[in-house]
C-alpha cells in the first residue's frame, strides 16, 4: 500500500468534528441522567419534590394559568430541583473526602440543606401568589 492509500485510510478511520460533538454531548446526557437516576433512587425528600410538583403541574393545567404564570411555576420548580441536585452532589463530595464528622464538613452539609429549604419555600409562596387567585375563582371561595 502506498503513502496515498494509507493517508487516505487513516482519514477514512479518523471521526468527524461532528461525530465528535455528538458523542460528547450523548455522554453529557448519560451523566445526567445518571445523576437523576441517584437522586431519584437516594434521596427521600426528591420523592417529596417530585410528588409536589405533579401536583402543582397538574393542577396548573387544570387551571389553564397563562404563559408567563406557566413561567414562574416552572422556574421555581426548577430551582428547588437545582438546590436538590447541588445538595445531594456537595453531601456526596464531603462524605467521600471527610468520612469522619468534621464541623466544618457539617456546616457545608447544612448550607446546602438550607438551599433546598430555602428554594422550597419560595416555590410555595410563588405557588400561593400564582395558584391561589385561580383556585378561589375555579372553587368559588
């Protein structure tokens, strides 16, 4: 085989930039949903999260809230499922590197915590804001 065909064979062999892209994002999406997959299978409060949340999108189409409402709902649903993913992630990192109870390793473990709380809370009264109006038209209170 000549210097021609085995440049032209490597180059054959050789994944396109495209190729490459797409494979690295498929990876970034397996993590992902690794991740998910964690969080959903360790966490007890996630099944809380995820319950509410059916709830609250449920109950939001049924009530037919307008787009920007929509909005807002979602937007705060996603920052508690942020803070959850950021806790559970910070919980595992500390676990692995200080096994044994350190003050410090606690204190991060209980600012993540307080994220959560602190999203969750502030889901619920965007949820007040938002949802309340509707629900006392639609139940005639």
């Amino acid at each position: 085989m000549d210097a021609s065909a085995k440049r032209e064979q490597f180059q054959r062999k050789k994944p396109s930039a495209l190729k490459l892209f797409l494979n690295s994002r498929g990876n970034s999406f397996k993590y992902a949903s690794r991740g998910l997959r964690y969080v959903i299978r360790t966490q007890k409060n996630a099944w809380i999260h995820s319950a509410i949340m059916l709830v609250v999108i449920a109950v939001s189409f049924w009530l037919q809230l307008e787009r920007m409402e929509w909005v807002a709902i979602l937007l705060v649903i996603g920052m508690v499922w942020t803070a959850e993913f950021i806790n559970t992630s910070l919980e595992s990192i500390v676990d692995m590197t200080s096994p044994e109870r350190h003050p410090l390793a606690q204190v991060g473990k209980d600012v993540a915590a307080a994220a959560v709380l602190f999203a969750a809370i502030i889901a619920v009264i965007v949820g007040i804001l938002v949802l309340g109006p509707h629900l006392r038209i639609k139940l005639g209170l």
